[in-house]
C-alpha cells in the first residue's frame, strides 16, 4: 500500500533544473508498505517458512511493476526493525521507495565493484563467496544457494551479508525454489541475531542493481542486515571510518555455535549477549 507519509511522491515530473552551481529536481519516486503478515504479534521470525516466502515475492511483483516507470533509476527495499532502527509501526512491515537516481550507497557499491571487474574481470561478490567459502571464519551459516557472512571489514557490532552463491546482479533473478531457500535463510539469520542479542533493533536493507541492465556482469544483489548496538558520531561522520569493538570473526562464531530447532528457537541454555554492554 502506498505510505501514508511518503518521502517521495509518484504523480508528477521531475522537472530537472539548473540553481547556479547546483541541480535540482522535484521529490518524485514511489514510497510503499508492504505487510509482512495479518498478525500484529508476529514478527518474520516467527512467520512460516511460507509466509516469509510470500514477502519475498511480493518484494519481487513490486519491483518489477515499478521498473515499468521510466522515471525510476533504482527500487530499495528496507525494514527497520525496532524504534532505535527508525520504525514507527510496531505491526510488521517492510518498505520500498523508487527514486528517479541511484542511491549514494549503492552507486559507492557499484562503482568499485567495476574497477575490480576492469582490473581482474571477475565479480568482486562472488570472489567474496569463494574467499569466505574457504577461509570459513566468518562463515554465519551455508544455506546451499546463499551464504551468510560476518564481512571482513564489518563497519558494525554483527553486521550481516546475505549473498547469492552463484551470480545474479538483479534480485529479479531468483528462481522460484531460490526463493524459498532464500525465505529459510533470513528467518535463520534474524533468528539467530535475535536470540545472540536479545531481540536488537536492526536495518534490513536488499540492495540490487539498477533498472538498467548494464551492470550485470559486475554487480552482484544481496542483503545486508545491520543490529543497532552502536551510534554513529562524530569520528564516524567526520571521517567516514567506522570503529567496530567486536571482530567479525567472533560474530560469526557465535551465531555459527547457536544450535535452533526448525521453529528458530534455541535448543541449547541461552547465552545471551545483552544489546547494552
């Protein structure tokens, strides 16, 4: 459904114009909610393997509705998860916003992804798999088709990748059976950084390639996922560093060693890192 308080609005023309030295344009996208599930008390956890699965496909059918919009140059899909991670709603949902240029972010991403593929003429994602595949330690969990990761140079506190093993630079790529393995695989992972720390508040963000298709060869979709246990300030905002107290690879062995039953519940005697020490 379209958000009742939109950061972008769809009707309209963007109206490109120069301001001196700056450029301008109107505030034109799509901003929409998508409700995970009719239950309030229910969050993706706790959802069935099916249910996920549907929040999946409707990210999908959404996408590719609106990359029929000639306007749009990208479609996010975020969650935020909890009050500390920008939620206003307690009741489950997602977001998407379709924005008429390619995200700062997401533009960073895909520039470097193109200087390694000029320089070694491989993808920089699935040489990320095959390095994390052997190394091992920072390995969350191997979900066949997709792997999960503590990144190298993590810029938080468990801060996790969700990666497509063989490559795919647009989500709308995703066969029907990747899919629900895909559902399986984020269930496992929210599971798992809600029992290690005591149900954070978090990011979820799916980050794709452009409408165009030009990037296929050297970009490469995938999830990050991203607890809030620490601020950003200013060291972080002036520098552009980020300062990590925990390593990646003790996250990874952590989340690694939590043994849960197939309704994401642990079957060990809970330890629990607190989301405030």
């Amino acid at each position: 459904m379209p958000n009742k308080y939109p950061a972008l609005k769809i009707e309209g023309a963007l109206n490109r114009e120069p301001h001196g030295i700056y450029d301008k344009m109107n505030g034109i996208g799509a901003h929409e909610v998508i409700v995970e599930t009719a239950d309030h008390a229910k969050d993706m956890v706790q959802m069935t393997d099916e249910e996920v699965r549907d929040v999946f496909w409707a990210y999908r059918e959404r996408m590719m509705d609106l990359e029929r919009d000639r306007r749009f140059q990208y479609i996010l899909i975020f969650k935020n998860h909890g009050e500390a991670a920008g939620a206003s709603l307690e009741h489950s949902h997602s977001q998407l916003i379709a924005t008429p240029i390619i995200p700062k972010r997401v533009f960073e991403e895909i520039k470097g992804a193109k200087r390694y593929f000029e320089f070694k003429e491989r993808c920089i994602f699935c040489d990320i798999v095959r390095q994390e595949l052997t190394d091992k330690e920072r390995i969350v969990n191997d979900y066949d088709a997709f792997i999960a990761i503590e990144p190298f140079a993590a810029r938080f506190p468990f801060e996790t990748w969700l990666i497509p093993k063989t490559h795919q630079s647009s989500y709308l790529e995703l066969s029907d059976a990747e899919v629900m393995i895909l559902a399986r695989s984020v269930k496992d992972v929210l599971a798992r950084l809600k029992i290690a720390l005591n149900d954070p508040a978090f990011n979820f963000m799916l980050h794709t390639r452009p409408v165009s298709r030009e990037y296929h060869e050297y970009y490469h979709w995938h999830i990050e996922i991203i607890p809030k246990l620490t601020k950003v300030a200013g060291f972080e905002w002036g520098a552009g560093f980020y300062i990590n107290p925990t390593t990646p690879e003790e996250s990874a062995a952590y989340l690694r060693s939590l043994e849960l039953d197939a309704h994401g519940n642990r079957v060990d005697e809970p330890n629990v890192i607190r989301n405030d020490t």
